[in-house]
C-alpha cells in the first residue's frame, strides 16, 4: 500500500531517510522541517515530493503543512511523527530551564501539534481515516544517564499514542509507535563523539536505512491492521540486561 504521507522533521536523520524511502517506493510525501533549503534537496524536484516548510511547536505551522498535503493530493494517509531535539545532557539540577522547556516544546507539544492537525483531517476527509506513526525512543522505556529531558519527553509520547490509538478508533485513524535504538544520525553521531571524548563506552549503532524500511513497514499496513509498538535497534546495543 501507497498513499499521501507528512514527514515532520524531514531535513535530516531519520525523517530525511523514510521520506526518501517512500518517495522511492512510490508515495507522495510532504516535508515539513523549519529549513526549506534542505526540504528541497531531499524533494529534488520530484512531483511526488512537496516541500511544507514550518516549525512543529507552532500549531498554525503544523495544519498549513497539513492543509497542503490535503490540497496537492486531496488526503492524508500516513503521518510519521517525527521531528525531536536532543538537548544538553546533564542531572537535573545542572539542565538550563531554557532546555527543559525547548525539549518540551519540540519533542511533546510539536508531536501534538502535528497529530492535532493530521487528526483533522483525517477525520473529515471521504473516504476518512488513516494512520499516524509516532517516534517514540527507546528513551521511553530505558534511558541514558543525564537524558532527564529527552526521556520524560519520549515516555509522554508513549501516552499519546495510546490515547490516539483508542480516540481514533471511531473516525479509523490508526495510531502506533516505533522506538528507535542508535541508529546512525547526526544526533547518535554527536553523542558517540561526546562519549569518545569523555573515555565512555561509544554506544553501538545500525543503519538508518534500517529503521526507515520498519517505519514504512509500519505505514504500508493495510487499514484492518496496526503495529502499535515496535522496537528497532542496534542489536548490541545495552538495552536488554544488566550493564
């Protein structure tokens, strides 16, 4: 199955590479990311690509990308929402409130943001329905030590799935969540040069080809059928058992 698809954070990391999975596997897919210059590189001048340059932590923002998807293709299939910021890393007591509150801001209320709006108008849209997948982490299970931000951020985001799961239900709007272990983005490439630097184990990492290709997995069901959750991760990665 094919269809309309928003990608939020689709400059780079992992929005980059499912959007341009499913633009090769024949979707029409709309990138929303604050930076237009790289939404159009990865567009290329496709006519299956549109480029809906906005920031998530604006609600306006959000249903404009929404709202230009709907108009080019006439509907929205599949939200995959994913922009997130990993901020400065610290205990509690050494994080800048500005920090909390930006980690906030982007990885909730911009994941509500857009859901909000692709909620709509999926809603609304004949025949109605759809599917929004959520990047979760795995963060919201398990976290790293001085990830106070991104973890409570991620654990909400489990929250939402479930109730979008359960007020989707009505209108045919699927909802699940993919927790996503150390693939290979400028975020984990970051966090591993910190280790490094600071003579800490470098946390082992996979492709992000590979989380993409569970992600339109996820996406490409058809309307009867739903992953709710799904972990992906590098397979050595320190998840599973006691360090």
């Amino acid at each position: 199955m094919t269809g309309t698809m928003l990608v939020t954070g689709a400059s780079s990391g992992i929005g980059r590479a499912v959007a341009e999975l499913a633009l090769e596997e024949g979707w029409r897919v709309g990138l929303m990311a604050r930076r237009e210059a790289e939404l159009e590189a990865v567009a290329g001048g496709r006519g299956a690509a549109l480029a809906a340059p906005g920031d998530v932590t604006s609600l306006a923002d959000c249903e404009r990308a929404v709202a230009a998807v709907a108009e080019k293709w006439g509907r929205l299939d599949v939200l995959f929402n994913n922009a997130g910021i990993f901020t400065p890393q610290g205990t509690i007591d050494e994080i800048d409130y500005e920090d909390w509150t930006r980690s906030v801001s982007v990885n909730l209320t911009g994941m509500f943001n857009a859901a909000r709006a692709a909620f709509a108008q999926m809603r609304r849209q004949d025949p109605r329905g759809g599917r929004i997948v959520n990047n979760g982490s795995i963060s919201a299970h398990a976290p790293r030590e001085g990830s106070i931000c991104y973890t409570t951020t991620k654990h909400a985001v489990t929250g939402l799935t479930k109730t979008l799961s359960l007020d989707g239900r009505p209108f045919d709007i699927a909802c699940g969540q993919i927790d996503i272990g150390n693939a290979r983005t400028p975020m984990i490439e970051a966090l591993a040069s910190r280790a490094r630097a600071e003579g800490k184990v470098v946390p082992e990492t996979m492709d992000v080809a590979d989380a993409a290709r569970s992600v339109l997995h996820m996406a490409s069901l058809p309307a009867e059928a739903n992953v709710q959750f799904m972990t992906v991760m590098a397979t050595k990665m320190p998840y599973i058992g006691r360090g």
